[in-house]
C-alpha cells in the first residue's frame, strides 16, 4: 500500500508520477535506491510499458528489461552532459550487452544528432522544476520512435519524456510504495484500462498477504538489483535460483487475464 508521508524523490521506496488532467499516469518511476529505478511510461488506448531498470533516465548508462532479457552496459562519447544550448553535436552511443542467459551480440554503436534547444524553470504541483529540452535522431532512422525526436528532460525529477508526453502533463504526484511491484499494480491500478482488471488489482492489494508478499519483494529480487546488477553486471533473473517473490508480485500472476 502506498504511504502517505512525504516522500524525497530519489530516495529508496519513493515513485514519481506525471499525471494529465483526469488524473491518469503519462510517466512513472520508482526508486529501488538511490542509483537504480524502474521506469514506466502509458500508453494511449492500452495497458503500461513493462517496468524498465535504469540507473538514470538522463543518460542512463545501465539499462535492463526483464521480459526481454535486456541487460545492457551503455555509453556516449562526447558525453552530452557538456553539450551547450544551440550546439548540433553528432554523438556515439555504443550498447554492451551483459549478462548469461542473453545471446551476447557485438557491441552496438549508433551515431546520433544531439542538440540542447533550451532550459525553462516551472511548478507542477507546488515542485519547483528545471526543465532541459532537447534533440536526438538517428542518422540511419526512416521512422520516429519513442525514444528520438523532441524530448525534455525534468532534471529535478530525473525524468525524461517525449515532447508529446511533457505536453499532457497537469499534475505531480509522489510517494511511497512498498516494492517495484507495488508500484506496478499502482501504476496499472491509476491507468485504469479494463475496469474488470483495475478492481481484482485493487481487491488483491486489499488482501491479505499482499504486503508480505511485496516486503519480500523489496528484500529478495530489488535488493539483489541494486547489489548485483550494479556491481556484478547480471540481474537477478540471470542468477541459478529465480526469486519467488518477483512471480508473487508478477501483475499478471495477481489478476490473470480471461
């Protein structure tokens, strides 16, 4: 269950949500400790991304997607951290995969155009923000992506989002969740996409157990993240034994589909 004390954005337990007007999550995050969260964007018309770990959304330098079995080292050369306003820059971003259950390719490397367009200060929610809008295309790219075109990033936030996401944003919203899961089932509970699926979702969360479960979580598989993804390079579904608890928190585990 999400607790209602502040909540410091950044801090182990804590999420991020940028809301639109009714009220529904455009983008979410939640923080497993201060160096790796999940990331969760909506999608118009369906269900959520799945849960994607970073160690930062601007530029995240690790990244790994568990339903793919994406466990990836990334870097950037020049680094558009130093990048100023206004400076077009072509930058390399080269992708090495890790991990033993991933048919390990060669690295990629992917040239990009970069450009800083400009910096604007904004309260959302009684937040104050600072907000870097920018570029990114790929030279070799016949059709636009999420991931290129117009962006901004909320620094303050650690958030990145497509200038089509930034424009629907109307609200903030931040707390604490008990595990990334909890936050999951948060997060699909607010998207409220099949109404059927929203109320066993929030009957589940009601049950009891539930918090056991989601304790366990925070203490078995988003522990081992933050410790062995971050240090030995492998997630905790690329270990002998697979976590239990992560299938008790599995959203779909808790409310199968028809």
């Amino acid at each position: 269950m999400l607790a209602a004390e502040p909540a410091k954005v950044g801090e182990a337990g804590t999420y991020v949500l940028l809301l639109d007007e009714a009220g529904k999550p455009v983008a979410g995050a939640y923080w497993l400790s201060p160096a790796l969260k999940i990331t969760v964007r909506g999608r118009a018309g369906g269900y959520p991304t799945e849960p994607v770990f970073l160690d930062r959304e601007f530029f995240p330098q690790r990244r790994a997607v568990m339903t793919f079995f994406d466990n990836a080292k990334i870097s950037y050369s020049p680094d558009p951290l130093t990048l100023k306003i206004g400076q077009v820059e072509r930058i390399v971003r080269r992708t090495d995969w890790l991990g033993p259950l991933t048919v390990r390719p060669p690295p990629e490397e992917l040239p990009l155009k970069f450009s800083f367009t400009g910096v604007l200060a904004s309260t959302l929610s009684g937040t104050d923000l600072i907000n870097r809008f920018y570029s990114i295309e790929r030279y070799d790219l016949s059709e636009k992506t999420a991931e290129f075109g117009k962006r901004v990033y909320i620094e303050t936030l650690d958030m990145d989002v497509s200038a089509d996401e930034g424009a629907r944003i109307a609200a903030l919203s931040m707390g604490k969740a008990l595990s990334s899961g909890d936050f999951y089932i948060d997060y699909m509970i607010r998207a409220d996409v099949v109404p059927e699926f929203t109320k066993c979702l929030r009957e589940k969360r009601a049950a009891p157990g539930y918090e056991a479960n989601a304790r366990r979580q925070r203490d078995g598989s988003d522990m081992l993240m933050t410790t062995v993804f971050l240090t030995e390079g492998r997630a905790y579904w690329e270990r002998e034994v697979f976590p239990p608890d992560e299938e008790a928190m599995n959203v779909y585990r808790v409310c199968p589909p028809n």
